[in-house]
C-alpha cells in the first residue's frame, strides 16, 4: 500500500493534479459522445416529425379527393404545389419520389422531376432511391444514410434521410439532415466544454500551487533552521513565523519556545561561568 508520507510535498500535489485532469478528461469525452447522440437524434427526430406532419397534410387532401371536392389529380397537385415553396431551417426541403421509384418533385432540383432517380447513386455507389424504396415498402418508414449535395452546392456530403410511404398514391415522402450541420453545431458545445475544463484545471493548478507553497515554505524554513541548530551554526535570536494557525504555524511556536529556553539556558550558564 502507498504511503503517502514517503512522498515530497510537491509529488503529493502533482499527484492530485494528475487526478483532477485525468477526470476531467474522463467528463469531457462522456459529455462529450452524449452530446454527440442527443444532437443526431434531435435532428433525427426533428426530420420525422417534419415528414409525419406532411403526411398528415397529404391524407387531408387525400380525404378531400375521395370526399370527391376535389379530383386526386387536383389534390395531388395542390399537396406539391406546398411542398415545393414548403422551407425549414433555412434551405431545408421535402422531396416526394414514388416506388418504381421515378422523382415526383424535388425542391432543389426541378431537373429531376418526372424522370426515374432509379439509376442515381452517391459517390459511394449506394443506390439512394432504391433504397429508399426498399425501407418504405418493407417498412413504412426508416431511415437512410448517402451523400448529397447541399443546397446551392456541387459536392456530395454525408446526408441521413427519413422516408416515409404514403400507399394510397404510392408515394414515398422524405426529408434528411447534413451530418456536417449537426456537427457544426458540436463543435461549438465541444468547445464550450472543453474551455470550461481548461479553467477548471487551471483554478484547480493555480489552488494546490497556492497551497503547497504555504506547506512548503514555512516547512522548509523550520529545517533550515532547525538544521543549522543541529550544526552548531544556527541563531537562536531568530524566530519562525507563526502568524497563522495551522499545524505549521504550531509547529513554529513549539520550536520558537524551545528555541526561547534554551538561549535562556545558555544565558544561565553563561552568567555562572
């Protein structure tokens, strides 16, 4: 077992040092990777209640149609001609493609429109729509990760979709979040949390520098002292500092009484010399 009394003053402290950033470091990146998943799943739950909400407007037209106001035809147009001009989160869209799977309408990129998304892939290969089509028709709805070009951008970033089918017209409505947003947006909680543990090590460093030095000092003092006693060569006129009240202060005092009664001592034998 360890003990600590065989360690200098100044290892003790590092020592203690050492354990304050070793858990701080440990709080950090626990904070850390949960921040990370309580961000991705906000943004994920975000987009799918984004979808559900149009879906909830698509089966209202869709109730109006069959109620027969109005014709599908002019309840599937209406339905598209709200999600076009429909933005969220600055130049966030939803897109409708179908299950063959052919683009019904894209936001962002008109230029698909009514053409088959069939043979689109990602950098990665990955099938988007295929994909797509595949958790929509096996699941209902789900999820799906690729690459996608932001708006107003050429390059494909890492892009995760939720999709959702809307079987009375065969449609598949989905939305998604840029990851790079998402982390974005980490990085400035990283930050923040990674700047309050650095004030935090320093308080913690600036505070044991603060009191080790007040052991230190007066302890280095009272051996110097009592040191230069043992050899012959010390001043008895010289007191400690005992100004304080701690163990080293009380320490000071006894050695300043020794000190007092043996100078008299001398003095007495001095006298009867």
């Amino acid at each position: 077992m360890l003990n600590l009394r065989q360690l200098r003053v100044k290892t003790r402290m590092l020592f203690i040092i050492c354990i304050v950033f070793i858990g701080l470091v440990t709080l950090a990146v626990l904070s850390l990777h949960y921040e990370r998943e309580a961000l991705y799943d906000q943004q994920k739950e975000k987009v799918e209640k984004m979808v559900q909400g149009v879906i909830s407007i698509t089966k209202y037209y869709h109730g109006l149609s069959v109620a027969g106001e109005m014709t599908e035809q002019e309840a599937k147009d209406t339905v598209i001609s709200i999600l076009n001009n429909f933005r969220y989160d600055g130049n966030n869209y939803v897109w409708i493609n179908d299950n063959k799977p052919n683009m019904i309408m894209h936001a962002f990129k008109p230029d698909l429109n009514g053409t088959s998304v069939a043979d689109l892939r990602d950098p990665d290969g990955v099938a988007l729509f295929i994909e797509m089509v595949n958790v929509a028709t096996s699941k209902g709805k789900g999820y799906v990760p690729y690459k996608w070009p932001k708006p107003g951008a050429n390059a494909p970033v890492d892009k995760t979709s939720y999709v959702e089918s809307f079987t009375p017209w065969s449609w598949i409505i989905g939305t998604g979040i840029y990851i790079d947003n998402v982390e974005d947006v980490f990085a400035v909680h990283r930050n923040i949390i990674v700047s309050i543990s650095i004030i935090i090590l320093a308080s913690v460093v600036m505070l044991i520098h603060l009191i080790g030095s007040s052991i230190i000092r007066p302890s280095r003092e009272a051996y110097l002292s009592m040191q230069n006693i043992a050899e012959g060569d010390g001043d008895l006129t010289q007191p400690l500092t005992t100004e304080v009240n701690d163990a080293i202060a009380r320490l000071g005092k006894a050695f300043n009484s020794f000190t007092d009664k043996m100078r008299m001592s001398l003095k007495d034998v001095a006298q009867n010399a």
